[in-house]
C-alpha cells in the first residue's frame, strides 16, 4: 500500500496526518483493513452462498468432500499463521522505531495532573494545555505525572503513551506540517478525564523560537530551583564546604562518578532523578548513605526545576575533582 | 451421538424437574443442576437489565457533545457499573452457568453435576457478590471503571470502591466452585462409550472455561485484595508515593482479565458449534483440530496479556513478544471460523432462530476477531490503545460473539428447558433487529475511534457528534431487539405449544430424554455408540 492509493488519501481526508510515524503507522492500518475487508467479503459470501445453494429442501446434490480434511485445515493454518505473522512484523517494525527515541532530540517537559496538562519548555517557559513545538525537528517529551496514570495521545501525530506517576517516560515525534492539533488525556484519571485536553501548536523553527523567546524565563526558573534547594535542604549537606556528608554538586552534571559497589554512572536527568527520589538505588560511592528518599515528597514541577538548577550549577564554586573515597 | 437407552422400567414416567416442586423451598434448597441453571438465569437476566439501562442512560447522554444531559461523575459510575454489571455478573455466567449447569449432566449422561451442594453453595456466593455489588452501587457508585487501575482505584476515587471490589471478589468464588465442578464432572460422570473424542464441542468449551476460571480467578482475587489492602490500609503495593508499581497492578489484573475474556467467548465458541452442526445437518468439519483449537486458545490465552500495556512503559522488547503471542493465539480462533463456513458446505440448512443467531455470530466474530489483529498489530495499538475503537473490538466479540450465542443457545435449548415451543417468527425478527442495531451501534465506534475520540468521555468535542448520533440510533434498535425475546419467551412460558422430546431432529444426549427432562435427567443410563453430530445432510 501506497501513500498514492484512494484508501490513503481517503484516510487523510479523515484525519490529518501530521508526524513522520502518522503515514507509516496508517499504512498498517489500512493493510489490515484491506486484509480484513477481503476475508469478511469472502466469509460472508461464502456463507450466504452456502446457505442459499445448500438451504433444505434444494435438490443440489451433497456428495461427501473428496479432499481429506487435514490437507485443508493444514492449508489454513498455515496460511492464516504466515499472514498474521507478516503483520506483526510490520507493526512491530514501525513500533520499535516509534518507541526509540533518536539521539538529540529536543526535550519538553510534560506533567500531567488532575486535570491539566502543565508543560515546561527547555527555557523554563511554562504553558498549561498547550504545547509548542517546531516543526520538522525530533521533539522528545518527558512524561510524568503527580497523581494517577495519564495518558498523552495526540491522533494527528498517532501517538500516545501512557504517564505513570513514580517515572519518568518519553515519547518522541517530528511534527511534518504546521497547524493546531488536538491532544487528549486517554486514560481514565477521575472526575474531569474528558476536560483534560489540550492542542498542540507546531508551527516554523524561526516563529517557534520567537515565541520561546518571548517567555524566556530562564533566570527566574534558576531562581526558583535555587529556593527549592534551600526549601528541600539539599544545600544543606551538598553545597561546599559542608560537603562531608554529600557530594558537592557544582559542577557534577555530566561527569563519570564511582558507585556503591563498584562501576561508575554518569550523572544526567535520570540519574539525579533517581538519586533525589530513591538514594539508596545507585549511590555515589564514598558517602553513608543518610539521605532521605524524596519519592512522593517533591512533586514533579518542583523536580524537573531542581534537576536544571543542579544542572546549571557551574564548578566555578571551588570543586572537589574527585568525590572523597574515605574520611 | 446416538445413544441405545433401555426402556424404563416402570410405566409410570418420573415427574419432570419443573413440576417437581413448586414451593419457594423447593427452588432456594433444590439440589438439581437444571434448577440451580434457572436460579442463575433469573440472577443473570437482573443484572443485564440493570447493566442494560446502564448503557441506555449513556448513550442518551451521549447524544449531546457538551455533557450536559449527564454530569461527569454519573456518567463515570454509569460506565463502571455498566462493565462491572455485565462482564462479572453476566457475561462470565451466563453460558456457563445457565446454559452450562443445565445442559452439561444432560449433554455427558449422568444424573447431575459431581457436587450437587457445591453447585447451589456457588449460587449462593455469586449473589452475596452481586448484593455487594449492588449496595456500593446504590450508596453511591464507584468511578473507576472495570478495571480498577491503581493509583486512581487504590488511593484517588472517592467511590465506594472497596465494596465493589469485595463483591466482584466474593463472586469469583462462584467461579473457582462452578469450575471445579464442571472438570470433575466432565472427567467422572460421563455415560459408558462416551470417549473424549465423542464429547460435543459445547462440553469442550466448558471444560477449557472451567480450567481457565480455576486457575485465573484467584489472581483476580489476589490483584483485588491487594488494592484494597492499599486503599484501606496504606500498604504500598501500587501507588508510587507509598512505594508501590502502578504497572504491577496492570500485569495482574490482565493475567486473569484477558483470559477471562476466553472465559466469554469459548462457550459462545461451543453453542455455535452445536448450532451450526445440528441446522446444517452435518457433523462439525475437523472435529478433533476444533477440539485442540479450544485448548489451545485457553493455553496461549494465559500468555497474553501484555498486549493491553503496549503503551503502558512496560519494556518494549517484552511489548514484542506479547504482541507476537497474541497473533499466535487468533490461529486457533480464525481456524474455528473457517471451519464453521466449511460445515455449511453440503450441508442441508435451516435458517430457524437459532441458526439465524449463529449466523449473526460468525460475522460479528470475525469482524470482533480481525480488529482484534488491529490491536495486537503494536504501532496501530498505539494510536488506537484507549479510544472507542478498543470500546467497538470488545463489544464485536463480547456481545456481537457472546451474547448472540447466548440467544442462539438460549433459543435452542428453550423448548428442553421450559418443555415449551416460542413463536418462531418473532424469534427469527428479534434476531434481525438485535444484528442490525448491534452493527449501527457499534461500527461507528470503530471509525470514532480512529479519528481519536477516547473512552470513558462525558463530553467530547463537536467533530464526533454525528457518528455518536448514529451510535444512539443504533442502541435504540437494540434495545428494542433485547425487549422482545423477553416479551415472547415469557409468554411461551404459559402459552406455548408443548415441546418434543427432539423438535429439532438434534443428535445429542439431552436430546433424548422428555422436554422438560425429568429430575434424574434419564430413566437408565444411556450408552454412546457413536460420535457427536452423527447428522446426514440427505436426511430431512
């Protein structure tokens, strides 16, 4: 099947397509269709045929079948085996490359709560129930949710993942034509589920970045991690000189540290994430292990604005190169 | 299967089971399969109704974009107590537990099921159950929907969801207990030269249904003690705040939910076997391959679960695998299709309500059966993971599937269980009204489905207003369909004409003995000479 066929186009009269996976994942759809349209045509005209030619009473003769029925069931089995086979590949196929995110893809924070969607950009700008994005540019959403499982689904992209709170989850797209899409909450999350919707606006790179522009609020968002991190007592212990119980962060994002147990991990977005809710997971090595587990008790706004004040702690603040391996 | 039965020894003939007693006592004490099967029919055809007026409510509601004729939080506990109602206190029974419990001692020749007071007992626990169910239905609902997903279920809702799940925990008992009894009784009571093999293909659906009720149901029972454990006492299991896995909660609800969804469809599998075979006139084509395809969808269908979570962030390499396996398990069901139709040819057809039923079965079935390939074909369960079009699959093979072959069984069995003949041509536009109201219900939920509209929504924008129209139009004709066979049923109960013995020319043991059968069910002992479906298609 073919993005030329009347099928195709009449799948686009329909509904939009409007990400690069939209086409692929429609042509699946249609394949099935087709597959689908022809095996009801032939069951049901093999049927009404059969009831009408061999209906009581008729004269037509009923001589016993001359071909053994296993050839036959074998015939079918076999067959209906390889088709279905055929079609899990291809969904399967289209699904891994749907799943993986590709490498740079620009991040969007996205919570969902009930029942709003509260959305950050990589600037710090905030949008509730809207997503901008560029289009023709790898988009990579990061997911999660302060209450009950979510659902983030966007028809005219044909995407969707499920926002589970307790993780962080993605979901990736490259937007092909510029317009205002509609985004759902497709997971039954209480009372006002049907009233959590939004749309997302894909528009040029060069009118996104001006509206980015408009709201960047880079600063303030530093300024707000910078109260949390007093407000959670992360300071406490993690920021110089009093860094005896802790490592000091400054300058920590992106670099290889030893574990507990041996091996080393590079801190990013999900280690420090991990680190701040679950301590115990994957420890930096070297350090008693006395700090609270924050899961449940930062909620996820604040969480992704701590993680990009982290971030932005520069070593400027008179680094340990090396955490302490002993006291 | 022909049987050789030796002439009764007294004159007199035994006392049918239905005049048998007439005192309230003797239904609430009786220890008779075939009345412990009418109890449940009365029980099942309540709760339809209820879940019935359930769906109308919705579909009224429905036909207003904005929500306005409904309020969001009725609306949510309409559509849980519209799936709670239907899946555990009337699809799970309803072949099974009515037509089963009835037919099955009847089908294999013996007197009655192996436990007598294990059977009643069952009927006893399935209505503490329901009056659970009921009660946290008219305190005020729950609005979780079926499934009960956790966090929302365990911590969120403010519903009376632990009454709920306590009922729909209690009712699984029921179904370990009918279960149990029905494996007992299909390998114990058999009548002499009644091999496997000779078994009819109902008796094999019964049996698979009854291994996956014994072993899925105390999952259900455990995934449900667990959430309750959580939202009672705050032990963290499921929600993330108290430590718990959200997804966990899925992975145990599938493991007994999707093969309770064969618990739904293999006896409706089984009745259409029966159907088919006695109005075409010809043995079942490739018994023994229709047999092992029962099994085998019973077997495969534990291992599937995953593919309601493709979505859901489990890993997406074990997303593979579930989605490979659910292609696996619809061989044995598109076999089973395929043979149907391959029965029909030479055969000598009858188009009595019955068959009409079947019919309708196998179009809706496999219309059921091959969106369900949409759904396990992984990239397109991605967009349509959670929409109407997952709400039209389920209802192609849970009512377009079973409940037409619960009517069909119904209407077939009805003279042997009431002794009483229906009016054939109000049974046979029943059944025309039920196909087409079913089709305009629901096939536009299939399109509504992938233009995006998702379920469980009070209120929806504007663009799926039409098709949700014609949806409502067809629930009407419906309606309507459901109505009659009620209307019609009832009054052959007093007024219709007697029944034979065989009013269709059946083969088939319970065939055999007096319409209604007497409460020994047979004078002496049958003896099976033969296979099932011993029809010749030249004879009239």
């Amino acid at each position: 099947m073919n993005t030329g066929s009347p099928l195709a186009t009449l799948a686009t009269l329909l509904l939009t397509q409007a990400s690069t996976s939209a086409a692929r994942i429609d042509h699946a759809a249609l394949g099935l269709l087709a597959a689908s349209a022809v095996l009801v045509a032939v069951l049901a005209g093999l049927n009404l045929y059969f009831v009408v030619r061999y209906r009581r009473g008729s004269a037509v003769p009923r001589p016993p079948s001359a071909l053994a029925s296993w050839k036959i069931e074998t015939l079918w089995i076999v067959a209906t085996t390889i088709g279905f086979l055929g079609f899990f590949a291809w969904g399967a196929r289209i699904y891994l490359d749907v799943e993986r995110p590709p490498a740079g893809a620009d991040e969007i924070a996205v919570i969902g709560r009930q029942w709003m969607w509260d959305i950050r950009q990589p600037n710090g700008r905030r949008e509730f129930n809207e997503l901008h994005v560029p289009v023709h540019t790898d988009i990579r959403l990061l997911l999660t949710s302060e209450d009950v499982i979510h659902s983030f689904f966007v028809p005219a992209f044909r995407l969707k993942q499920d926002v589970v709170p307790g993780k962080q989850v993605s979901l990736w797209f490259n937007a092909t034509a510029e317009g205002a899409f509609p985004f759902y909450c497709s997971e039954f999350c209480g009372s006002k589920h049907a009233n959590m919707i939004g749309v997302v606006v894909a528009e040029s790179p060069e009118r996104y970045a001006r509206w980015l522009a408009q709201g960047d609020s880079a600063p303030e968002r530093l300024a707000r991690g910078g109260v949390l991190y007093q407000r959670y007592g992360c300071s406490g212990c993690h920021t110089q000189p009093s860094a005896v119980h802790a490592p000091a962060l400054a300058g920590i994002y992106g670099r290889q540290i030893p574990v507990t147990g041996g091996g080393f991990v590079r801190v990013d977005d999900a280690y420090l994430r991990d680190c701040i809710l679950t301590p115990g997971k994957v420890a930096p090595a070297g350090y008693p292990l006395i700090m609270p587990a924050f899961q449940g008790v930062v909620p996820e706004g604040d969480l992704i604005e701590l993680i990009a004040y982290i971030r932005e702690l520069d070593a400027g603040d008179r680094v340990d190169p090396n955490p302490r391996t002993s006291r | 299967m022909k049987a050789t039965a030796e002439p009764p020894a007294g004159d007199a003939p035994a006392p049918d089971y239905l005049s048998s007693g007439y005192s309230l006592r003797s239904w609430l004490c009786t220890l008779d399969h075939k009345r412990i099967g009418l109890l449940y029919l009365v029980s099942i055809t309540f709760f339809f109704m209820i879940g019935a007026a359930a769906a109308a409510a919705m579909r009224v509601a429905l036909l207003s974009p904005k929500g306005d004729l409904i309020v969001s939080d009725v609306y949510n506990r309409l559509f849980t107590l519209h799936g709670v109602l239907m899946i555990w206190f009337f699809l799970i029974p309803a072949v099974p537990n009515v037509l089963g419990n009835f037919l099955l001692p009847l089908m294999i020749g013996a007197r009655d099921v192996a436990f007598p007071r294990l059977n009643l007992a069952s009927w006893y626990i399935f209505m503490t159950g329901a009056a659970l169910a009921l009660y946290a239905i008219l305190a005020g609902g729950v609005d979780t929907g079926w499934t009960f997903y956790t966090p929302y279920s365990s911590t969120y809702s403010n519903g009376h969801v632990m009454a709920m799940a306590a009922g729909v925990f209690i009712a699984g008992f029921s179904s370990i207990a009918t279960g149990l009894n029905f494996i007992v009784t299909i390998h114990r009571l058999r009548a002499p030269g009644l091999t496997w093999f000779r078994l009819p293909l109902f008796v094999w659906s019964l049996y698979s249904t009854s291994i996956i009720l014994v072993l899925a149901t105390p999952v259900l029972a455990l995934t449900l003690f667990l959430m309750v454990l959580e939202r009672g006492f705050g032990v963290g299991i499921f929600d993330p705040k108290i430590g718990g896995d959200p997804l966990l909660f899925q992975h145990l609800f599938w493991f007994y939910s999707h093969p309770a969804v064969y618990v739904m469809i293999l006896p409706g599998m089984g009745v259409v076997s029966e159907l088919v075979a006695c109005f075409a006139r010809k043995p079942i084509y490739g018994y023994r391959v229709m047999a092992f395809a029962i099994l085998a969808i019973a077997a495969l269908g534990f291992l599937v679960w995953g593919h309601h979570m493709f979505v859901s962030s489990q890993s997406i390499y074990a997303g593979v695998v579930f989605s490979l396996l659910s292609f696996l398990v619809s061989v044995p069901s598109a076999i089973k299709v395929l043979n149907w139709t391959a029965t029909l040819h030479r055969g000598s057809i009858r188009l009595d309500a019955p068959m009409l039923y079947a019919l309708g079965f196998m179009g809706l079935f496999t219309v059921g059966g091959l969106t369900g390939l949409f759904l396990a074909t992984m990239a397109v369960d991605v967009h349509l993971h959670g929409t109407y079009f997952v709400v039209a699959h389920f209802h192609y093979v849970m009512v377009g599937g079973m409940v037409m072959a619960y009517m069909g069984g119904m209407h077939y069995w009805w003279p042997k269980i009431s002794g009483r003949m229906y009016h054939e041509w109000s049974a046979r536009i029943a059944a025309l009204l039920i196909f087409l109201g079913f089709n305009l219900t629901f096939f536009p939920q299939f399109i509504l489905g992938y233009l995006g509209m998702p379920r469980r929504y009070y209120a929806y924008p504007e663009e799926f207003h039409a098709l949700n129209v014609l949806s409502t139009a067809g629930a009407s004709i419906l309606g309507l369909g459901y109505l009659l066979p009620l209307i019609y049923l009832s009054w052959s109960l007093c007024r219709g004409p007697r029944a034979p013995a065989n009013p269709w020319g059946a083969t088939g043991l319970e065939w055999q003995t007096p319409s209604p059968p007497p409460t020994g069910n047979f004078a002496t002992t049958p003896i099976v000479t033969e296979g099932p479906y011993a029809y010749r298609p030249e004879e009239p």
